[in-house]
C-alpha cells in the first residue's frame, strides 16, 4: 500500500515494511515498522565485485517512507563483523535522543548478532532527508532515502506531481573503504579518492565497463514530476544539471523554499533537495543527459570525474533508445560565485521562528591543520605532516562510551569535559596569512547550555591549510541561515544585515569556502548532539563537536531514560 504512495514506485517496501496503529490518546496513530537486516552482498560496479555492506543486500538501501506524524520503528540487525549504528539524518529527534545513532555519541553502535530499535516521531517535518550509517566510513554503502509526505488532509504548496523520484548521489571504490580511510589516519595524508560518484547506485556510461549500469528517467511529455535529490557521496560537494532542462528548487532539507528556477543546483554531502522537472509538451527527438560532478575549493586530490544518467521521453514506437545525447553545461569545478549566489537564492516559503533576540553567541573556526608525524615514518600530510582538522582548534576524540549516556547517568568523568570554548583560542586574520603553529588539539570537549538556550553561531571557514568550504551538519535541531559573507566574519558591523524574517532552515549548510556563515537555533530539544563537518575525510580527522542540551522543567523538556535494547560499548 504505501509501495504506490502519491505515485512513488517503491516495491521494494513492501518486504520490509508493515503497518501497525496504536491508540495514543483518543486519535490513533500510524506505526510504521522497517527491518533493517545489516549483511554482506557481493555486488558489482566498473567490471569489480565487492562485497558490499548492505541492508537487506539492498544498494542504495530501502526507503524509509512515512507521513508528517507518523512514529517509525526501525530493528536493526547486524549480521556483520563491524560495529555498525544508523542516523536519521534530519530528523528531530524531539526528546528521543536515543534514536539518533551517531555511534559513541547517542549510542554505542550494535555489534554483531545484536539489534536495536530506533523509534521517533516526525514532528513538524515533511519532504526528503535521508538515512546512512553512522560510525566510520560505513556510510559508504549504508544509505537510502526518508521520505516524508504532508499529514493526510495536507498537501504540497506546489501542483501535485505525476511523479516523485528519489536521486541519490553517492560514491564507489572498488577498494574497501575501511582499508582506505584506516589506510589514511595511519599515513596522515589524504584518503584514496572514489573510482566513481553514482546515482542510485549507478555510475553511468563515463565510466570504464559502466555504461549497462545507468540511471534512466524516463518520463511522458508535459508532465510534472518531483525530484528528491539527496547527496549522500562521502567527500564532495556535487552540481547537478539536466541538458535543456530548468528545475524548480520547492524544498531543502525537508523544509518547503521559495520556488526558484535553476539550470544547475548545487547539494552538499547530507543535504537534500527537492526540485520539480516539468517536461515538454511536445518529446523531442533526443536523450538528456543528466551530470552530477563535483564543486571543489580545497587543494587536496578528488576524485574529478562525473557521473551520467538519461532523461528519456517515452516514444509510441520505442525508437527513443536512438536519439542523440544532449549534455548539460555545468559550472566550473572551482566556482564559488554560483555557490554564493546559489545560497542566497534560498528563502523560507513561510516565515519560520526565527529567533530575533539570542541569549549566546558563539564564534567557531572550521578548518584543517597539520599535526606532526607520530609514526616514526614519515607521514604523508604536506611536508611529511599529518592532517587534521578541528572547530576552535579542537580535533574531536571519539570516546569509548556513548556521551548521551554518560551525560543521562552523570557519569561524565574521564569520558568527556564540558570546557569546548565559545570563541576560538587565539585570534588571527583567518581567512589570512596562516599563522605559525597549525597544530590542533585533541580532546572530546563539549558545550552544554540549558533548555531553550537561543543561540547564535558563527561558523568561520579557515585558510590554515587553505580555505574550503565545509558542509557542517547539526544533530537534533533545523537552523536559520540568517547571515552568510567573505573573509572574517565581523561582529559589529555584519549582524545589521542578517535575514531574521525569512531565512532559509536546514540541517546542513555549506560554510563559504573562505567565509562565514550566521546560523540561530533554538535548544528545545534535551539531548547530546552531534555537530561535524559532512565530509567524511575532514570528520575522521576531528571535526566535530558536541553539544550538550540540558533538560528543562519537567517530563515535558527532559530526555526520558533510555530504552532497554539501547546496546553498550
Ligand atoms: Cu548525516 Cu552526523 O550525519
């Protein structure tokens, strides 16, 4: 039944999904339960079979398909050798805290043989975000969509689609990506960059030995349909065009925008969006070629290929398979003005609460640093160093135990300490002449501040090792974007232009690659929360944080205790 859901083709769930109702109160409310079996398959891409983490030998991995107020139960099994936690990356969390997933900081992860429940509620939320595992470099293979349509009597603020489609982009190695990034922390030097970006699961016809795994969207002409386009690649920023199409950009990160018309689009690693493709009234007799390549500002290696798919108009006849491929034209692999001016294209379709008074400010560097070589070898950083990375120069030391729960039984002590600075330690021109000592410091440092703190932060781009833009992610709670400029961001004169009315809300947003970026936030959610940089090279090499939501005045603003199945370290 919900396999046919508002015309979304996914007959894939109806083997893992059912449905229950549960009587909450006086109105019943829809259960949706998922099995999440975590096991190996043997899957092929570019003429090379790996064996693949998967759930239920899915890739990518099931939808998560479900209504704004809908509770999801989701049993994950793990049948494999490796630790493994999922996060539902965007979602709320409103006061289940436990079900976030990033291991070692809500949970530790499930070992073999083990399971756990994850179960929340979407509040408040609908549109597309999306799920991947959470420790290590496991995502790689462990991810798929959530898809979250209006409560029953609601509908889309746009024409209702003739059809929705999930894009994921993602990334392949043929290497395992355990050895690659293990590989990386103990040379100090750049990971192995993939061998393909994928969408849903495909490379497409660029590749060598590739072309017979292409992603085809085949469509009827003058149609709208919704594209639910997800970046979940490891390590970069992608655009994503169709030739001689224009998309309509109607929501980000499950937050409806104000529609805006772009040949090109620009998605970071754990963002979403959502555009509308209408075709022609009339097919024309040619293919589109759809690209997905990546947008880069740092100086270390990438992987600097692109990814294919096809349009393709339904033809009475079936003489379409013929047509000539039309390629689309994307920016520069290093354009940061249609980054810029990309962004500043986003507004909240409805004014959102916005915080226009704040209680705490806090300024946070992001950037990398170089560390010395600890091997005894020498390392393969620039200049025999080790690369690090690090918000206000803290490089984030996974603990052994979960910080949610040490934090809930009070048993802090030797696991983590609550003296993350509100500043960075030293001032310096940032996005400037480096300054001498670019060491980090490695601690697992936290921010705590109480129930309902309202709080502005400023994420500040360094230039240390180069400047870069940085998708930084927050657990647990939407920000505004209210303010976003070149250089160092400055407090006197820059909060005069911040947008409090209708700012764009995500979970993710793209710190200006030698820039600054104004987010506000409202803590009212009780919990620990993950805050990193989404890729995944810069998360391995420190940068995250925590923070530390207090509870408020009774059951209401607390974090109940955890469930039983929670797993231990
Ligand atoms: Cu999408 Cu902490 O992650």
């Amino acid at each position: 039944m919900a396999a046919t859901l508002n015309g979304l083709l996914l007959p894939v769930l109806v083997f893992v999904l059912f449905l229950t109702h549960s009587a909450s109160g006086k109105h019943s409310r829809l259960i949706r339960h998922y099995k999440f079996d975590i096991k190996l398959k043997n899957v092929t891409r570019l003429c090379h079979t790996k064996s693949l983490i998967t759930v239920n030998g899915q890739f990518p991995g099931p939808a998560i398909v479900a209504r704004e107020g809908d509770r999801v139960i989701i049993k994950v099994k793990n049948h494999i050798s490796n630790n493994v936690s999922i996060h539902w990356h965007g979602i709320r969390q409103l006061r289940s805290g436990w079900a976030d997933g990033p291991a070692y900081i809500t949970q530790c992860p499930v070992q073999n043989g083990q399971s756990y429940k994850y179960k929340f509620t979407i509040t408040g939320q609908r549109g597309t975000l999306w799920w991947h595992a959470h420790i290590s470099w496991l995502r790689s293979s462990l991810y798929g969509p959530i898809i979250i349509y209006p409560k029953k009597n609601a509908s889309y603020p746009f024409p209702k689609p003739h059809q929705e489609v999930p894009i994921i982009f993602g990334e392949w190695w043929n290497a395992d990506t355990e050895t690659v990034i293990n590989q990386a922390m103990q040379n100090g030097g750049g990971p192995n960059v993939s061998d393909a970006y994928t969408i849903n699961g495909m490379p497409g016809p660029l590749y060598n030995c590739s072309a017979k795994d292409t992603f085809k969207l085949k469509v009827i002409p003058g149609k709208t349909y919704l594209l639910r386009i997800i970046n979940a690649a490891l390590n970069d920023e992608l655009f994503f065009s169709i030739a001689n199409h224009t998309m309509t950009v109607v929501e980000t990160d499950a937050v409806y925008v104000k529609p805006f018309q772009s040949n090109t689009i620009l998605i970071s690693p754990g963002q979403t969006t959502n555009v509308l493709l209408t075709t022609r009234s009339q097919p024309p007799t040619a293919r589109f070629l759809m690209y997905a390549r990546p947008y880069v500002t740092g100086s270390g290696t990438f992987d600097n290929s692109t990814v294919a798919g096809i349009l393709e108009y339904a033809f009475p006849n079936s003489t379409a398979g013929k047509f000539p491929l039309i390629k689309p034209v994307l920016p520069a692999l290093n354009d940061t003005s249609f980054a810029t001016n990309f962004s500043k294209k986003m507004r909240s379709l409805t004014p959102p609460p916005v915080p226009q008074t704040v209680d705490r400010r806090f300024l946070f560097t992001i950037g990398l640093g170089l560390n010395p070589c600890t091997t005894g070898q020498t390392c393969q950083g620039p200049n025999g160093t080790m690369f690090g990375a690090s918000i206000n120069n803290i490089s984030f030391v996974m603990p052994t135990t979960a910080l949610l729960q040490a934090h809930f039984f009070g048993r802090s002590k030797g696991v983590y300490n609550r003296t993350f600075p509100d500043n960075p330690p030293f001032l310096f021109n940032f996005t400037g002449t480096p300054p001498n000592n670019t060491r980090t410091l490695f601690d697992t440092r936290v921010k705590t501040i109480p129930f309902n703190t309202r709080v502005e932060l400023v994420l500040q781009d360094t230039s240390i090792v180069g400047p870069e833009s940085h998708p930084l992610h927050l657990h647990g709670f939407n920000f505004f974007i209210v303010g976003q400029g070149v250089g160092n961001y400055n407090a006197s004169s820059d909060p005069s232009k911040f947008n409090l009315v209708d700012p764009p809300e995500r979970n993710t947003v793209g710190v200006p690659s030698g820039g600054w970026v104004a987010l506000r936030f409202k803590a009212d959610n009780p919990g620990v929360w993950f805050m990193h940089c989404h890729l995944e090279a810069h998360t391995s090499w420190g940068l995250k944080m925590a923070w530390v939501v207090l509870n408020g005045n009774g059951k209401s603003q607390s974090l109940p205790p955890p469930p039983k199945d929670l797993p231990s370290c």
